[in-house]
C-alpha cells in the first residue's frame, strides 16, 4: 500500500501557515473620507494603523486560503474603477 500526498500544483495555491493574532483589539476609524483599522496589540501595548486594504489582506489570512484565493478576493473587493 503506498500513501500520496497531494501537493499544490503551485506557490501561489498553498495556504501560508500564517494566521492573524487573535487577541489583537481592532477599532475601525473613518477619517477625512478614507476608513483606517486600529490595532492594538494586548501584550506590547502597540498601536498600528491599517488602511482598508491593509486590514483586509490581514482578515483573509485566516489559515484556509491560499495566496492564490488572497488575491482574487483582493481584486474583486479593491477592484480599480
């Protein structure tokens, strides 16, 4: 009996093992216009802010999708007009 294991045909088609934290408190903000997230991380006390896009990269990598499903979601949400 022989296993396989099946790979993906690409880089672009594995699913990264990187996951946002969390713990990480997340405020959205609206100013002049543009949304912007606040981040803060619990155990260093550090702020950071994240555009609209920014932050949206950071909730797509969750552990499930690939690179490949990052960015087609990527393109259809920020598409340009």
């Amino acid at each position: 009996m022989t296993c396989t294991i099946e790979q993906p045909a690409t880089s672009a088609e594995r699913v990264p093992a990187v996951r946002a934290r969390a713990d990480l408190s997340v405020v959205r903000q609206q100013y002049r216009g543009r949304t912007s997230w606040i981040l803060k991380n619990p155990l260093s006390l550090e702020y950071f802010r994240l555009l609209d896009e920014e932050y949206f990269l950071l909730t797509q990598f969750d552990g499930t999708r690939s690179l490949a499903e990052v960015k087609r979601a990527f393109d259809e949400r920020f598409a340009p007009q």
